[in-house]
C-alpha cells in the first residue's frame, strides 16, 4: 500500500519530562519516528515538553512546540496549526493518554485531525481493565482469574473458588496502597478490610495470583494489510511479581522450546490483530514453568521501553517503522534498513545473547524501599550483548556503574544465613549477586530456585560462573587455556587478577589487573567484534554496530579515516540523565559534519546515541577500562572525547590517559584542578576568586572543629561526588555528627568537604572555549536559594533579578578560570551570590546537565561548538566573540520533575542532594507565563483558588508570612496545624486550624488525602527520620498528587506568577459611595 | 573431547566434541532458528548434511519425547557455538549430547558458528567433514574429495512400508519422500484418514487407495535425484487434488515441466517471508530448502506462481492453471517455526472437497451399480 496521499502534516506528541516508567526511550522513538516522516515528505509538527531532547531539537521537526502535554496546551497547537493526522503512539503513556483526552475532548474530531497507527478504540480495550479482559475472553486468551468486590465476605468467596494465593488490588489507590498478595484467608480478611477503606469508592479486585511464573514479552509489529511479525521476545530472569522495567531481562528468550515460543507468539498476533494496531504493540505473559498454560498479563498498544529494548537488541527500528506503517506503508515494501536488501516484514533472528538489567536509584536514595514488586522503581538500564549468557551478563553487570564489575557484591559475605534467604525470598536490586553470594556458600541450586523461583537454566549459569572462579583462583599458573575460557564468560582482567590474588596471594603473578591484561595482549587473547544484523549473518549486512565477544573471527574492517571515539554517559541515573545523551549525540554529529568518522561506545539501549544511525560506528560495550581500551585498540582512533558522557567518560579520561590514550579537548591536569578540592583551591586563590570558606577533614573531630570555626549552618559532603550525592547541610554539632555516622565513612581516603553554608542566590553558566575565546550562552539563574541542588532547583534564562554588577562578575571569573583551566570544550561553573558578591561553588570541566536547554533557548549550538573546538575550530572563525551571548527578548524556565510517588519513604523536601529525574521547559514573554508553562508541564496542577496546608518550621515563620499573605490575599483558604495557625491569626489573616498527627481524626493527612488542599507548604525540620510528622505529611502530598513545596522560594515563585497572572494582586477594589 | 570441522575450501575449526565419536562427511548448511533444533536435527530433509545453527547456545530446553518430526535423525553432524547441557523446561527428558550419541551422530561446540555462516554464505554451501579423530588434515581432506555426497536421501529417509492413520474425514495419501511428522500431524488434526505410502509407490497402487486427495511430502535432497516421483506426480495430475511441501513442491514442478536449481546457501529457519500474490498478504514462514523452482522455466507451462520470498523473490508457492493443485516451497506444518501458515491445509481439503461436489455429481453408488452391471451382462454372454 503505498503512502496516504491525505496526509500532509502530522502531529507528533512526545513522552514529556523522564520520571521512573518512562525515560529516553520514547526520545530515541520520537527522533526515529520524526526522521522517518520528514523522510517522505512530511511537515513534522512536535510537541514535548522535555528540552533535553534531540527529538525537539529544531532539525528533527518541521514546527517544534516546548510546551506543557496538556489537553489546553496541545488544542491550542492543533488549532494553530491544523495537522491532518496525529501520531499517538511513540509518546509513552503520555503521548497515548494525550491523544485519548484530545479524542474525547472532540478536539480532533473538530479540527479533522486523524489518529494515526492505533485508533482510540483499540486504547481502549488495552489500557481498560474490563474491556481488556472482555476482548481477552472473545479471543479464547486466558487472563488470570480476578472479581471485584466490596465485601470481605464476597473477597473471601472469591479466594475459596480460585485457590490462594491472591492478590488484592484496592481500587483507586495511588502506587498499590493496601493491596498485596495474600497466601490465606486470615491474610485475607485483614487486607481486604484494609483496601476497601482506603479505596474512595470502597472496592477491591481481588485476582488469582501468578507471582512465580516465568515472565515473556513479544515485541509485534503490524501494518494496515494485516501483516504481522514478530520483532523479538524476551525472558525475565525474574519471575512474575517484579515489573518488567525493574526485572533482569534477555532476548531472546531461553527456556521455552519451540513449541512454546510459538504458542506464545501466535497469542500476540491474535491480540495485536484484534485490536487493530498499525504499528508496534507489546504484550506480556505469564508461562507456567510446568506446563502450557499461560496467562496474558498486559497490552501495550505502542511504543514502549520494551520495544526501544528489542530494537537495539535486534537492530530493527521499531519506532521507525511504526512511523512508516502510519502513513500507510506496509511491511513488505520497507527496506529493512539494516540490510538495505531485504524488507521489513521478516522476524529478525538473533545470533548472541542480550542482557539488560535495570539502574535503580537506591544508591542515591538510601531511605527508599529497595523491594521490587509492581511498582518500577529503576530511572534506567543498561543493556549487554555476548554469544553466551555468562559474557553477557558479566558486561551487563560492569555497564552498571555501581562499584561491581562481576557477580560480587561488597558485603555480601557478612550477610547471615537467614538474611540472605530472606532476601534471597523477596527480591530486591541485589538479588543478582545474592544468588551468587548463596552459590559461593555452597548451597544447592535446587534449595535457591525453592526460594527465587528462578529457572534452574539462569541459576545454572550463575552457579558456572561462580565455579569458574574457583578455576580461577587455584590454578597452579595461570594458562591460556583457562585465560581463555574466562574471558569467553566474561571476567574482567581486574575480575581475574583479583582472582588470582585471592587463591595465589598478592605476591603471585597476574594478581595485577594490568599485569593480566599484559599477559593476554602478549598471548594474543583478544577481543573480535562481531556485527548485529537482524539476520544471524543470513544476509549482507552494512549496519556499523558491533559488540565484543572472544571468537576467531573480527568482522569489523577498516576504512582508513581519521576516527574519534565519544565514550556515552551509560545508564540514565538521578544526576546522569537524558542531557549528557544529548550532548553526545551532537559531538558525534559535529565530528562527522567535520568529515571525521565518528565511533561511540555507550550501553544504554533507551538512547539516541545508541541507535547506529547516529555515529559511524555503534560499540555496545561497557563502559569500563578494559572495555573501552579494545575498542581504542581496534579503532586506533586520532583521540578519545570524555566531556560530554558525563561522570562516567570523565572518570575514565585518568585510567586511558596513563594507558597513553590521547584525551581530545579540555586536558586531564586541568580536569583533576577542577575536580581535587586542594588543586582548585589553590587554582581560585591564585586568580583571587572568592570561594565559600571551607576545608577538607578526614576525621570527625577535625569536622566538629571546622563546622565550630565556620560556623553554623554548613555544608557537608564526601569529596569526589556526583550529583551532590550525600550532600547536606546540618545545622548543629548533633547533626554533624549523625551526619558522619549515617551517610560517610570518613577516613584519609575518603575525606569529607565541609565549607561555609551561603544562604544566597544560585546562579550557573555554561561556557565554550577554544583556548582563546571563551562563549558564555548563557546565565541561569535559580529560583530556589543555594542549598537546593542545582539540578531539582527552576532555572531562569535570562536572569530576572540579577544586578549587571553581578552578571559582569559571573562572566568575568568564567572567563579567567575558562582560560586557566586551558579549557578546550565546555565547562559549566555554579555560582552563590551573596551580598553582591559572585562565589565560585563547583566547576564541572565538562558538558553539563544545563547544555541542552540553553542550547534551545540561546540557539547556541553549544556541544557542536565544543565539538569543533575540540578539533582544533577556532570559535573566531566561526563569528563567536568572546564573553555573553545576547540575551533572548523571551523567558525561559527549566523545572525539575520528581519521581517521588514510585519512591516510597523518600522525603520529597528539596536539599543539596539531587532528586528529580527529569527537567520540562516553559517559554514565553513574560517570567510569569513561562514559569506558569514549566510547572503546568511538569504536572502540577495550579488551581485558581483553593486551601493551602502550611506547616512551617521555626527559622522559616517571619519569611514564609510574607508568602502566605500573598497567597490569603488572593483568595486562598490557609489551614495549618498549632504554631503556624497562631502565626497567621495574629498576623490578621483567617486561618482554619487543623489537628496534627498526633492529634485526633481528621488531621492533617486526612485532609490531603481526602483532597480538601491542594498545596503543601512544609519546610524541613531536622532529623532525617521518616517518623516525622513533616516527612509523613510531605509523602502524604506526594502519593495524593497534592502540590509539595518544601522551599519558600518555590513558594513564593508560584504565588508571584499567581499574582501576575491575574488582574490584580489585591483584593478586588470595592465601589464606595 | 576435542572436535574438528574441516571445509572443503581448507577453512578448519577445532573444538569440543558433544556427540559421538567419529567421523562423518556431509554439505554444511545453516539454519538461523533461534529455537526448534530438535525439530531440525530430526527433520528427515537434513539428512546428509552437516547443520550449524546460527543461534549460539543450543541445548537450553533439553530433547523431549514430543517435538521430533521423524522417528530418528539422518543429519551428518551438528554444530553449534556452545552446548548447553544442562538443560530446563519442563518437557525436558535428556540432553541435546545424548540424542546425537544415540543415534552416533558427530557434533561439535565451541566454533565460531558466526564465522562458519558467513563463509557459507560468502561462498555457498559447501562440503565438510567433522570429526573427532586425530587425523591429518590431508587425510581429511583425501576423505572428503573421494566421498561424494549422497544423492539417495529420499529412499533412506522414506518410510519402507505403507501404513495408514485412520480418521472418520477425507483420505489423504502421503506420498513420504522424507516426510516431517508435522504434516501428517496437521492432517490428522483435521480429521483426514491417511495413508502414508513409500516414495517409491506407483500411480497404479495409490490409485488402488481411493484417495480424495494426494499430499506431497517434504524431503531431503536434489529433487532431479528422484525421476520415478516426478513420473508418479505427473501420472496423478488431474486425477486427484494435489498439495505439496517443499520437495513435494519442487518434484510437481517437474512433473509440470518446469526446472529446478540449486541456491547458494538455501533457506534455513522460521523467519522467512513469503508474498501472497493474489491478496498481497506477507507471511512468516519456516524454510528448509537448497533447491528451488528456477523462475524462467515456469513460463509456458501450465502453473501459476502464486507466491514469491519477499526478499529474494525466488518462488515459494506454485498452482496448476488447470487442474486441483497447489504447492510451496515452505513448511505449513512449522515444527520448528510460526504456525501462521496451517490455513493451507484447510485451503487444501477445501479444495478436496470442491473437487469431490464437481467431479461426483452423480452418487458415487450410481457409478457403481452401472459398472457392475456392465460386467453382469458381460458375465451373462
């Protein structure tokens, strides 16, 4: 079928902010999905709210819309630019649930705009419970058993006809609150009776349990002629009862033969035939380990995590070619663009093994339920491929940055027996290398897979490995012979030597990591590099994208070009988003435009810089030293490029450099000046910038002394951190020490920064400098007071209250340490002004998490200028001049989103430790406007009038009366508990008391949950323990989707955009005769 | 135990033995299946051959009862990058090893099968030899160039005796020239009444069966090797509806005048497309094939081309222009591979059926009753 010649301009959604459930992945699909429409003409119209996006970059679309996915915003686009059809599908559930509402709105209907790829109705009966399960039923499908009831005597029925154990599902309640599985009807009756009353309309599902079966998904494809494959299928190592985002997943799947591969595939065809789908589809099982049956567990009628998965482990663009059967094209007359031969309508065939294991925040949140169950908790993942599952499972583990590079975990021996059964029982994210752990005691697999419910086959493979280093450790010399099966399981040589350390002692040889590596060059084991090719080398393949593995043959050849390798900034984590791929991907565009061959090693598969359209060459590879070095070996590329991956390629710029690999742009000295606390020191001293007070400690009554000396509050963090991980200001001698004792192992290797707590403002500026010119983009200032991490504070370009005195500051010492830091890239530095004057906090030498955002406000292409730059451009001979770029005439606000509600027991209160995961942008005329836009686009939702909840802390009354004023005189109900309820009366202003926690019911929970308030205002009073009132009312705020504010300054942001945005901020003038 | 695959272009991969001992010579061929290689080791059409799969660790789900598609294997050897053996699934009854030592048939792990397959497909298939003795490379290869590759697989894979699977539907003969048990797996399930007959069985004796239709099996091998087959498919053309699998395919065409060639490397495995050309519909589908029916000589015959590999375009389903019957070149009964391909054996019976209302208009009894009086008053003069 060829092309609907009806359609001329097509409207793209995108996924919105990255939160926990939904990150780069839907970037990678839309910037697949926009590049395939342009490719048949089409004018692109896009609209998404996240700036750090390539996707929104101005080339991806024809029209781009940074503007808030919400029903008034996207109307307001449609009707100014009257698209003839509408792509749903590639959004996430954003995007999905975007184009229900609009649907429903008769919006489209209004303005003749056609759903593309999936019709409302087919959203419908996927995402609807019982119509779901209806269309399963029609489809002769099994869907585990399940009833609603309102009684625990109905539930209780219920259980008795279906068999324990069940699952209690409390309707309408946010994150599963009150349900859980139960094994008995005691169990039963309590949950039950529990669930009903927290449910608003006082019902329960009550469904048959399948938690322990094994968990498939299939990718489907589907076009307008009815034409269906099957991209890929995927086996969770964990059973059923972990979230498919938060399980350890392989493609394709193992231990289903044949004839359940095909049972199960022949399922998603019917399901992805029913509902009418053109285009992509996932659809997930529950396979009985002991039989044929299964159960269909969920339909995902769009692009999904899963399938931006499946395509990189195949190398089949799913989103691309859902773009393409939208407009009408069909599957057999695509070019599969990997082959550029045969067509899109085959099912690609795997010849290695794919593993992905998913990037939880829990070292970033040590307070957090680490239990997976339903709930995704991971912000990314990391995805490996290896010929066998120990090698990809071994590069998986070390792609994690986590300190682990093989399936041993630091502490894991201490564990007690029972400790580790139990935890072994209910998994959480370490139950990987506690399966190992139990190994190494030697328990039998049969006992493990009693307790995990893992199949034998993957706890076989662990128990291999586990045994192999045994092999490791004893034998008398190392031989090739076992050198050579450990690196085809994937050891590490640091694996290795350690190994050796362990069973022959430190004195042996080959206990060194270098020391092996040395050996195996010498004995000529080396790594090949094999291509993925959707066809198991059937066919002729072009695709540039490799993947290591230790075979005979090296199918990589050379071209003869002058190469540069980017290392990728890995899985996206709280701290390391989204933003650093973005940067990425424009240095491989900038080397490429500048006739270089550009190669990239990266391992997340949710990302733009991983789809090998983007680089000359794709190495899906840890990123880790011996990893990146093969590659470097085989490349032998002109330089390696470390500024924009982030943490992650700046941590290894040391180990490559000393391994006499050349570091292209910003040196390593002048890397190691900005990040040791003593050489940058010294480096602001001798250029007379002025810097918080502050030292270096390494005990903790030499702590105690310099918080005495600087005084009261301070700042306290360990040296050498990312993203202000572990970082806090305490405010008293007992809080410094509880500081010590819970968050840092102080010790001369690990010293702790303490420095002078400046209650001022935050600015940030990121610069480009060529050795000569230093470009300024741009300077950011923040809303929230330092003490906020920059990265969860609003961002303001340009700045709204900076005085030019100040700016001249900032710019100034940017441009001395730009230039004494010999920087060649880019370099962000984070400013506190105080009393007038600028302070240097941090100089980050490096692409920042700011670069894709003022890229798009200032139009400065900024990771292309430090690119070219970088290879030797002068920004002269560009036409950039030294010092600021000029100001935009608009506003631009970037707002941090949180992912609170799928953390529980995180304290949602803002500090020095970063916690959103992702950022949306809001621009316009006016400051008010654009920040009313950002925070609309991050999902709060601002009513017009309503009650306010304020429980403020002692230091924060005289401040926060002024806010809450504001917020009285322009209509808003205040409520507040004891203390602040006295404040506000006596300050004249109407106040509702409401009961504290302790006090009787209703109290103040009540009332957040019951949705009488619709902001929180609390301010933070010590004491990190999750017992405190504040802390249970800010999760109360969080889990009912009640605006949290937790600084004043946020407060008063909200209530000033408040005031502009009306007529007036007074009260409405009386008439008085 | 060590093991050793020499190729007949010199190329030479040693690695570890994981069947039985020996040496076997065979023509190398790969099949990219990600699952199914216990479909595929006992899929009678490999027999004489060397089979690598593509998908390196094979063995996962062990070998069960169930899922062979003859009651032995006849390949010559089997490669894979790594054994797994130690296998799970619940149907799982031994081990991949054990199977190939059963039945003495060489194996290798531990090659780069990536690297095999690009060879075969850079250079075609080719003759191999797999052993785990320690023979000289040039006493390999003298045994490799004085043995020729067996041209006789469908007599060594057919069944020897005729017998039949009884059902209350339509009789069917199936003609075995190695047949897959899925074929007749799928007919049964319909209810037809089978009889299996020897590849070797003539017109006259299937005749004597009264069947309501023929299948033409699959099987191993050149079809040019077995003329008597082509003559049998051409005495019965018209006479019953016919539908054939793959060799059953290829051996119609003849009977039909058209010519069949040799591919490169073939079609091995479940992902292959083929393009319905009356609906243009595109369907996944499970290969097994060396040969195929050159496009050129189906002009100026009586057959239709019917279907087409979307990829390479060689032809995949053919029907008589004038008479009830219909082949492809892809296996409907899958085992190994999708199942979106059974319709044509309901297309197949469909057309018995036609056939049946067309050809019968008058009651079978009728027919019978004048026949026999024919002879009455022959008997009578």
């Amino acid at each position: 079928m060829p092309k609907n010649k009806d359609l001329k301009k097509i409207l793209v959604i995108g996924s919105g902010p990255i939160v926990i459930g939904q990150a780069a992945e839907f970037d990678y699909a839309g910037t697949q999905a926009c590049q395939a429409l342009k490719e048949e003409g089409l004018e692109v119209v896009l609209i998404n709210s996240n700036p750090a996006t390539i996707m929104t970059d101005t080339n991806m679309a024809d029209k781009v819309y940074i503007e808030p996915i919400n029903l008034e915003f996207v109307s307001q686009i449609i009707r100014q630019e009257r698209p003839d059809g509408l792509l749903p599908t590639l959004g996430g559930q954003t995007g999905l649930n975007m184009a229900v509402e609009l649907a429903r709105a008769g919006v489209l209907e209004q303005e003749g705009v056609k759903l593309l790829g999936t019709q409302l109705s087919a959203i419908e009966r996927a995402e609807d419970r019982d119509l779901f399960r209806e269309l399963m039923r029609q489809l002769d499908q099994p869907v585990p058993e399940s009833d609603i009831v309102t009684t625990v005597e109905g539930a209780v029925d219920f259980a008795n006809r279906i068999g324990y154990p069940v699952i209690v599902r409390p309707a309408y309640t946010l994150g599963g609150t009150g349900g859980g599985i139960v094994a008995n009807e005691e169990e039963l009756r309590e949950t039950v009776a529990n669930g009903i009353r927290y449910s608003p309309i006082g019902q329960c599902l009550i469904e048959k349990s399948i938690a322990g079966m094994k968990e498939v998904e299939y990718e489907v494809m589907r076009d307008a002629n009815d034409n269906c494959i099957v991209v890929c299928n995927m086996e969770n190592l964990d059973p059923v009862g972990v979230h498919t985002g938060d399980s350890i997943v392989v493609a394709p799947s193992q231990t289903l033969s044949d004839r359940e591969y095909q049972m199960l595939r022949s399922a998603s065809l019917k399901i992805i035939r029913a509902l009418n789908i053109e285009g992509g589809c996932n659809v997930q099982f529950a396979l009985d380990p002991q039989s044929y049956q299964y159960y269909v567990i969920e339909v995902n009628p769009r692009v999904s995590r899963s399938s931006a998965l499946a395509s990189k482990a195949t190398g089949y663009p799913i989103a691309k070619m859902a773009a393409k059967i939208a407009v009408g094209y069909t599957l057999d007359e695509i070019v599969n663009p990997v082959t550029g031969q045969t067509y899109a309508c085959f099912e690609p065939t795997l010849d290695y093994i794919v593993s992905k294991i998913p990037r939880w925040p829990f070292d970033k949140f040590t307070d957090a339920n680490r239990k997976l169950g339903t709930q995704m908790k991971a912000t990314g993942e990391v995805m490996a491929i290896g010929r066998t599952f120990e090698e990809s499972i071994h590069k998986a583990v070390r792609s994690l940055e986590i300190g682990v590079h093989r399936l041993l975990l630091k502490g894991a021996d201490e564990l007690g027996d029972e400790t580790l059964k139990i935890r072994l029982a209910k998994p959480d994210d370490e139950r990987l290398f506690l399966v190992a752990e139990a190994f190494r005691r030697g328990w039998e697999l049969q006992l493990i897979q009693d307790i995990t419910s893992i199949d034998w086959w993957f706890l076989d493979k662990i128990e291999r490995i586990v045994a192999f280093e045994d092999v490791i450790r004893r034998e008398p010399g190392l031989t090739i012979e076992t050198l050579y099966k450990a690196k085809r399981m994937g050891f590490t040589d640091r694996a290795i030597a350690e190994l050796r350390r362990e069973g022959q002692g430190a004195s042996a040889p080959h206990t060194a990591e270098i020391d092996v590596r040395e050996y195996r060059l010498q004995q000529g084991v080396k790594p090949v590099y094999k291509m993925v090719d959707t066809c198991a080398a059937e066919f002729e393949a072009t695709t540039p994208y490799y993947y290591s593995t230790y075979e005979t043959e090296n199918e990589v050849t050379e071209s003869g070009k002058q190469k540069v390798i980017v290392l990728g900034s890995g899985p996206i984590r709280i701290g390391q988003g989204i933003e650093f791929d973005y940067s990425t991907v424009h240095a491989v565009w900038a080397l490429r435009n500048a006739g270089y061959e550009a190669v990239i090693i990266n391992n997340n598969p949710e990302t733009v810089s991983t789809d090998f359209n983007t680089s000359d060459r794709l190495y899906f590879e840890p990123l880790f030293f011996e990893d990146v070095m093969n590659v470097i070996e085989q490349e032998q590329p002109i330089g390696v490029i470390v500024q924009f991956g982030g943490q992650t390629a700046i941590n290894l710029a040391a180990p490559l450099a000393k391994a006499g690999v050349r570091i292209l742009g910003t040196a390593l000295e002048s890397i190691d000046e900005a990040e040791d606390r003593k050489k940058f020191e010294a480096l602001l001293r001798k250029l007379n910038i002025p810097q918080p007070k502050g030292s270096t400690v390494t005990s903790v009554d030499e702590a105690v002394g310099t918080a005495r000396e600087l005084g009261y509050p301070v700042l306290v963090r360990p040296s050498y951190v990312l993203g202000g991980r572990a970082m806090e200001i305490v405010y008293s001698d007992e809080e410094l020490l509880n500081y010590m004792k819970v968050a840092v192992k102080i010790n001369p290797e690990h010293p702790v920064l303490i420095d002078r707590y400046m209650l001022g403002k935050e600015i940030e500026v990121d610069a480009i400098c060529d050795g000569e010119t230093v470009l300024i983009p741009g300077i950011m200032e923040h809303v929230e007071r330092a003490g906020v991490h920059s990265g969860d504070s609003i961002a303001v370009y340009p700045p709204q209250t900076l005085s030019e005195d100040v700016k001249r500051q900032a710019i100034d010492i940017t441009t001395r340490i730009a230039k004494e830091l010999r920087t060649i890239g880019l370099v962000n530095i984070q400013f506190v002004v105080f009393d007038e004057q600028v302070y240097v906090i941090e100089v980050n030498p490096r692409s920042s998490r700011t670069v894709p955002f003022l890229s798009k406000v200032t139009n400065v292409p900024m990771a292309n200028l430090a690119t070219q730059a970088i290879l030797g451009v002068k920004l002269a001979d560009l036409g950039y001049k030294e010092g600021l770029w000029p100001e935009d005439e608009f506003v631009s606000v970037k707002v941090p989103v949180f992912s609170f509600a799928k953390l529980r027991r995180v304290d949602p209160t803002l500090t020095p430790e970063m916690k959103s995961t992702g950022e949306v942008m809001g621009r316009d005329r006016h400051f008010a406007k654009a920040l009313f836009k950002g925070l609309v686009g991050s999902g709060m939702k601002i009513p017009q009038s309503g009650s306010i909840i304020a429980t403020i802390a002692d230091k924060d009354k005289e401040e926060a009366l002024e806010i809450l004023r504001g917020f009285y005189n322009l209509g808003y109900k205040l409520m507040a508990t004891g203390g602040t309820a006295e404040l506000l009366e006596k300050a004249g202003m109407r106040v509702k008391r409401v009961n504290k926690l302790s006090e009787a019911s209703p109290n103040i929970l009540d009332l957040i949950r019951t949705g009488e308030a619709q902001f929180v205002i609390n301010t933070l009073t010590k004491g990190k323990t999750p017992e405190r009132d504040g802390f249970r009312i800010r999760r109360e705020a969080v889990e009912n989707g009640v605006v949290c504010l937790t600084s004043l300054d946020t407060a008063r942001a909200l209530m000033n955009m408040l005031q502009s945005l009306r007529f007036s901020s007074e009260a409405m003038p009386v008439l008085q005769a | 135990m060590q093991a050793r695959l020499l190729l007949e272009d010199g190329t030479l991969f040693t690695g570890q033995s994981i069947g039985a001992d020996g040496a076997s010579i065979g023509e190398v061929v790969f099949n990219t299946g990600i699952t199914g290689y216990q479909e595929v080791l006992s899929d009678p059409s490999y027999c004489g051959q060397i089979v690598t799969m593509t998908f390196p660790m094979i063995g996962n789900y062990g070998i069960n009862r169930d899922d062979f598609e003859s009651v032995r294997p006849y390949i010559h050897g089997f490669v894979v990058r790594r054994h797994e053996d130690i296998p799970s699934n619940w149907r799982a009854q031994y081990t991949l090893g054990h199977l190939l030592k059963e039945y003495g048939i060489v194996g290798i792990s531990e090659i780069d099968t990536r690297m095999l397959t690009r060879i075969l497909r850079q250079h075609g298939t080719m003759k191999g030899i797999l052993t785990t003795g320690n023979e000289r490379i040039e006493e390999l290869r003298e045994r490799m160039s004085v043995t020729p590759l067996l041209r006789d697989q469908v007599a060594r894979t057919s069944t020897k005796q005729l017998f039949s699977s009884p059902g209350n539907g339509e009789r069917v003969v199936l003609i075995d020239y190695g047949a897959k048990s899925g074929i007749l797996r799928e007919l049964t399930e319909r209810g037809c009444d089978v009889v299996v007959v020897p590849q070797d069985t003539t017109a006259e004796e299937i005749r004597r069966l009264h069947p309501d239709g023929i299948q033409l099996s699959n099987g191993p091998g050149d079809p040019k090797d077995v003329p008597h087959a082509v003559e049998t498919i051409r005495q019965l053309l018209g006479e019953y509806p016919i539908f054939g699998i793959c060799l059953g395919h290829q051996l119609f065409a003849l009977a039909c005048g058209a010519d069949t060639e040799k591919l490169k490397f073939g079609h091995r495995g479940g992902n292959h497309p083929v393009k319905e050309l009356e609906s243009g519909r595109c369907y996944i589908t499970s290969q097994n094939h060396g040969y195929t029916v050159k496009e050129d000589s189906v002009r100026g015959t009586e057959l239709e081309v019917t279907h087409i590999n979307n990829n390479d375009k060689t032809i995949e389903g053919l029907k008589h222009k004038k008479y009830p019957a219909f082949t492809v070149q892809y296996h409907p009964e899958a085992a190994p591979g999708p199942f979106d391909n059974s319709y044509l054996f309901d297309r197949f019976l469909e057309m018995i059926r036609e056939h049946k209302k067309n050809n019968l208009e008058r009651p079978r009894q009728a027919q019978l009753a004048q026949a026999l009086r024919g002879e009455l008053q022959y008997a009578q003069k």
